[in-house]
C-alpha cells in the first residue's frame, strides 16, 4: 500500500535528486491573479515564469499543489472527481524540453527504486496534430525509445492531448499523458487510451509548453520551452494500491466513513460521497488565509453553495442534526498535516460552518412550513416554488424531496428566464444554491461596488477585495490595507459614494471576454473560467464610469436606489486585511 504521504515525498525526492528545488505549494486562493476564483492546477502560480520572468528557486522545480475545480462538480459522486484534490507538478523554466521530461516520468513509474510499476500496465498518448501544430512524433519516438510498444500509444487530438491556455492567451502546448490499467489481469493486444478510456486511468500529465496562443487565436512559438507535469495525487494514489475509487484514498477515507457513520440510510454511497468531498473542499477552501467565509458572491459563494449542498444530501441520509462541524474537524485532522494552515485557521472554519448551518437550516425548515402555506389545492405553482426559491433560497429539489406536487415546467420556465438576466456561468450548475436576489442584497451589492472604487480612489490602487458578505441588513467588504483608516478617510469615501448615489447613475451591464474587461479597466474576480465570457457591471456611463466591476450580479438599475450609504464600523479583518461594514438606505 501507498499513502498519499509517501507518494509526495517520493515525488519530491526523485525530483530533488535531477536537481530541482522543491517550492511552495502556493494558496488556494490566486494571490497575484484576481482573474480566477482559485488555484486550478499547479501551474497557476507559475505563470509569470513560464512566461520568462525568472524564478528565484532556479529553472527546475518541483511542488505539490492544492487545487479547486468546480467545473466537473456534477460529476462528483462517481468514483474518480474530486472538488479539492492535490497535484504534483515538476517543471522546466526554459531547461529540459521533451526528452529528459519523458524520460525523468518513465523511470520514476517504473523504477525500482521510485514507484517500481508494471510496464506492461503502462500506456501513454500524444498529441496527434491538426493546423495548429505537428503530430509529435518526437514524444513517442520517445516512448519507443525507452521500451513501450507502439500500439500502446494512442495519438489523440487537442481535446484530449493539448493543456493550457491558462486563459484566453498564453502558454499552451501539446501533452503526452500516461495510463495505468486497471482492469482485470493484463491489457489485452492492442488496448490502449484511444480505445478503452475505462480501463486505462490518467495518472500524469507532462505538457510541453513550446506555443504562445495570441490575441488573434494563432499558436506562434514561444521564446521560452517549458515543461509542465501535473500528477493527480489521489488519483494516482487510488490506482496505485487497487481501489475501486478515491475515497478509499487515506485523505478522504476517515472523512467518508465518519459521513457513513452519521448516516441513517446507508445505502446512499452518492450522498456520502459527495458530502465527503464538498465538506473537505469547503474547509481547504476556508482553511487559507485569505479567510474565505461563506458568501454570497466568489469564492464565499461557492464554499455556501458547497456547504448547503452537503446539508441537503445529509437529510437524504437522515442525518437531522447539526453535522458540518463534526466532519469538518475530521477533514481538519486529515490534512492538517501537511497544510498546517488548517490548524491556525481552524476556530474561523468551525464557527463559519457552524453559523452557515443554522442559517440554511432556518431557510429549511422555514421553506417548508412556507410551502405548506402556499399549497393551494394540493399542488404548488411554478411561480410558488419559484418565489419560495428566490426570496427564500429554498431550492426546488427540498420540494421536490418533501413530495408535494410542483408545476416544474412553469418552475423551470422561469428559472431559466431568471438566469439568463443574471447568469453566473459554471458556478450555476451547482445543485442547492442560494439565490437571494431581494431588493435589499440588491442595494448592499451595487454599494459594495462603489464603495470598492470609492478606497481604490481616495486609499490607492494597492485596495484590492479580500472578501465579502451581504446580508439583508448590512454589507461587509475586505479589502487589503496596511493601516487602519483615519476618520477623515473614512468620511471620504462615505461621501464619495454617496455623491454617485445624489448623481442617479445608471448601473447595467455587458458581456465580454476576460482580456477585453481587462482592457476596459474591470476589477474584482472572475466568476467565471478562463477564456469563457464575463458579465461587467459598470456604474456610470461607457466612458465616463465610476465602477467597473467584474460581477455575476444582479444589482439595483440606478444608483438612486441606494438612497444613501453609511459606514457603520472600520476594524482589522487579519494581518494586511482591513474590514468595513456599511449600511444603505434612509
Ligand atoms: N497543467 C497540467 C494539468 O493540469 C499539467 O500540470 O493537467
């Protein structure tokens, strides 16, 4: 057996001994990227020198990496996708290109002295080729070379065999992935990625960042050749000792059997599945310093959305009692080593999560008498459930759950209506979200706009948005800030925001690309992946604004809906990291 432990550390040690320097993992949360909500890959902390800056470590490195992706969050629940897993990742800054890169993998799976892996259960693919760049036989005549038969390497087309841009421009270039099989006794002849993508399992990734993608879509060749290998390590852990799936894996298993134990019904390994992963997504999220709570917009919304998720599938399970916390130390005890960050954060975790289950309970159990309210003539319309959904957040599966008989089509019909005005992208897939769109959070987030552009005017550029919480009564923002702010500071920026409000200006929105709100001057977090179109709020008109905001929404239509705005406290969030709660409103 091999512990997720001790695959790191063999990572980390063969890499160490082709001399490269091990590196921090970097937060979860991108520090220098505002762009994206979280850390996706390993390689996101490295973009500025895969781009050439120079890394102070030396030009081979090698990490291990916390990563988030929601992207596949339906898919959660089957036996390989994972919200939060790790990555191991070496990398050439410009040093070895394909061959050593190919090299360096074979003989760390199949060493003795490393992972000692049956070659015979190895297979591997390469990019095929297409108008953007050659087949790359120079990857498998690679392979050949060290011994794997050819019909063992599949040669697959971008979709498959291509990582990166990380957004819409970039460095990108074809990958060579490697397979282990996992199927009964030997592959038979002939089998190999290209044909059963059942029984061969990704388990790394080597990508040969050789293009620059540019504005226009082309691939021109890139000044600096990298190497970008990603090892997915529960995966890979999973594979490796036989399991039928990764919550068997030693950093998800104490979490899934505690789940199980708190079960009622036992038979639901989806549930238990799923509330495994979302809570233990949910504290790394929580766990970084940054001091993600949850929220209702970017990364806070998607630790709630996480998190009431969890709740849902719990009552599934019969779990009726308070049960967040109690997992939530588990996932704690379960990683703290080696993030050590969760231990220093671990009273804010708990009592977050605590304080998010009895709102969403209260929204619950409220919903509920709600719909008994609203039963008319044994059936609730879809404008029923749909109000119950907006203005309470109670989601359409707890109706559902309870048995009563719903209009869905109508429900639908409106959702989708509803959506469309204030898409939040991928995010929106999410089951069991909340969507508080009441005229009051509407106020709180167009304030919370202003008052953003508000500190970047009077305190400087360096402001920028460390989180942020709505609740009907009140906004709070947190916002980087070395000093507490004097009292003629904070009249400042009350007043500056409240001379948009007395201006009636006009608040709407556009879709773009990321680099197009970049050059229009959008601040704040992308909701949404790269590359994919962003929703821009601007406050103000096209060229003479006052906010421009990356943001989901929705929000007031006219400033003067605001009436006026207060800040009510100023106090220190963390180290760095001030807070300002303020109300709108008469
Ligand atoms: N960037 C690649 C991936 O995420 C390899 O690290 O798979």
């Amino acid at each position: 057996m091999i512990t997720t432990k001790e695959l790191r550390q063999k990572y980390l040690d063969f890499f160490v001994s082709k001399n490269h320097t091990i590196i921090d993992g970097a937060s979860l949360i991108p520090e220098n990227d505002p762009t994206v909500l979280f850390t996706t890959a390993g390689m996101h902390p490295l973009v500025p020198y895969l781009m050439g800056e120079k890394h102070p470590s030396g030009n081979r490195l090698v990490n291990y990496q916390k990563c988030i992706r929601t992207g596949d969050i339906e898919e959660v629940g089957d036996n390989t996708h994972l919200t939060f897993f790790e990555m191991l990742g070496n990398w050439s800054l410009g040093d070895y290109f394909k061959q050593e890169a190919i090299e360096y993998s074979w003989e760390f799976l199949t060493s003795e002295k490393w992972l000692g892996l049956d070659k015979n259960k190895i297979a591997v693919s390469v990019f095929a080729g297409d108008k953007d760049a050659p087949r790359d036989e120079e990857s498998a005549k690679i392979w050949l070379a060290l011994g794997v038969p050819k019909h063992k390497i599949a040669y697959l087309p971008k979709k498959n065999n291509w990582w990166g841009p990380a957004g819409k421009t970039g460095p990108c270039g074809p990958d060579t992935e490697m397979f282990y099989w996992v199927g009964e006794g030997l592959p038979p002849q002939g089998s190999n990625p290209g044909n059963d993508e059942t029984n061969w399992v990704e388990i790394w990734n080597d990508v040969f960042m050789q293009y620059y993608k540019d504005e226009t879509g082309n691939y021109i060749q890139a000044q600096q050749k990298n190497v970008d290998t990603g090892m997915g390590l529960e995966r890979t852990v999973a594979v490796l000792n036989n399991y039928h799936d990764v919550y068997q894996v030693d950093t998800l298993k104490p979490i899934y059997n505690r789940v199980l134990d708190l079960a009622v019904v036992k038979n639901n390994i989806k549930a238990v599945r799923i509330i495994t992963d979302h809570i233990r997504a949910a504290v790394m999220i929580m766990g970084d310093d940054q001091g993600v709570v949850p929220a209702n917009v970017d990364q806070g919304y998607v630790v709630r959305r996480l998190l009431r998720a969890a709740i849902r599938r719990g009552r599934e399970l019969g779990i009726d009692s308070y049960f967040l916390q109690d997992i939530a130390q588990v996932v704690i005890e379960t990683l703290n080593n080696p993030y050590q960050e969760l231990f220093r954060n671990k009273q804010r975790i708990i009592s977050e999560i605590s304080i998010e289950e009895e709102k969403f309970n209260k929204v619950l159990n409220e919903g509920e008498k709600k719909v008994k309210q609203f039963i008319s003539n044994g059936k609730l319309s879809g404008e029923e459930a749909f109000q119950l959904y907006t203005t309470y957040g109670y989601p359409i599966d707890e109706i559902k759950r309870l048995g009563v008989e719903v209009d869905l089509d109508s429900f639908y019909e409106k959702l989708k209506a509803h959506q469309e005005l204030s898409r939040v992208g991928s995010e929106q897939k999410f089951a069991g979200g909340l969507a508080d769109h009441s005229e009051e959070v509407k106020r709180l987030h167009t304030a919370t706009h202003l008052l953003h552009a508000a500190l970047r005017k009077v305190l400087g550029d360096h402001v920028a948005q460390k989180g942020s919480n709505i609740t009907k009564d009140r906004l709070r923002f947190d916002f980087s800030h070395p000093t507490k702010m004097t009292p003629a500071e904070i009249q400042q920026v009350e007043d500056m925001v409240n001379e948009q409000i007395k201006k009636h200006l006009r608040v709407w929105w556009t879709e773009m690309t990321v680099t197009e709100a970049k050059q229009k001057g959008a601040l704040g977090l992308f909701v949404q992946k790269y590359g994919e179109k962003v929703k821009v709020y601007t406050v103000g008109e096209e060229n003479d604004w006052f906010s421009r905001e990356l943001c989901g929404g929705p929000h007031v239509e006219n400033t003067a809906e605001l009436v006026s705005f207060k800040i009510i406290k100023e106090e220190a969030s963390s180290a760095g990291v001030r807070r300002i709660k303020a109300v709108v409103g008469k």
